[in-house]
C-alpha cells in the first residue's frame, strides 16, 4: 500500500490542523493506520492509531483530548484533526500501516508515508 500524508503548516499555538493520509489500493480496511512524528533530535514518536473498522482508537497521553484520529474507508483516507497545538507539536508527521490491528510501536508498521511538517509558533 503507498501513502500520502499531507495538510502540514504553519499554525499559531491554540490552533488547529487536519492532516489527512491518503492510502492506494483496494484492501484499505484490512489496514490499521497510525499516525507518528518526529522532532529533529528525537526519536520516531507515536501519535495515535485506528482499526481497519474504525471502531477502536489509541492515542498517546499527550495527544488525548486534542487530537482526533479518523478515517473514512470509501475513500481510502485516514484523518488526524489537531486542535489547541502547542510548539512542542511541531514535528514531521507521518502516517503508517500495518495488516490487522494497531500498535504504538513504529518498527511494527509496514508502509509508511513521505511525512508532512507541521509548525506551531508561540
């Protein structure tokens, strides 16, 4: 499977950015999604993650009650809705699949896509 993350940018802190991971191929479902990022310096850090169904959802500490993981299997696509950002935010995210169900491990993942960087001013 390829993916195509993209809606990175420049946000003020307190705002919001929707990244969305585009995903080819015809077993999109069969596929839990997660999403990562990485600060320059740091390790590959994990973000949240869905089920191919949709229906069960992991987030990490830091993330939950901000951010949202979803995604819409008719169209191949997995979204991550970021609200009230804070610089510490600022990173490359990535998105990332795997056959059959999460983890919030990043070596687990098969296929990975190209990164979008998201920047968040004080």
């Amino acid at each position: 499977v390829q993916l195509q993350a993209s809606g990175g940018g420049l946000v003020q802190a307190g705002g919001s950015l929707r990244l969305s991971c585009a995903a080819s191929g015809r077993t999109f479902s069969t596929y839990a999604m997660g999403w990562f990022r990485q600060s320059p310096g740091k390790e590959r850090e994990f973000v949240a993650a869905i089920s191919g169904s949709g229906h069960s959802t992991n987030y990490a500490d830091s993330m939950k009650g901000r951010f949202t993981i979803s995604r819409d299997n008719a169209k191949n696509t997995v979204l991550l809705q970021m609200n009230s950002l804070k610089p510490e935010d600022t990173a490359v995210y990535y998105c990332a699949a795997r056959r059959i169900y999460f983890t919030s491990v990043a070596s687990d993942y098969e296929y990975w896509g190209q990164g979008t960087l998201v920047t968040v001013s004080s």
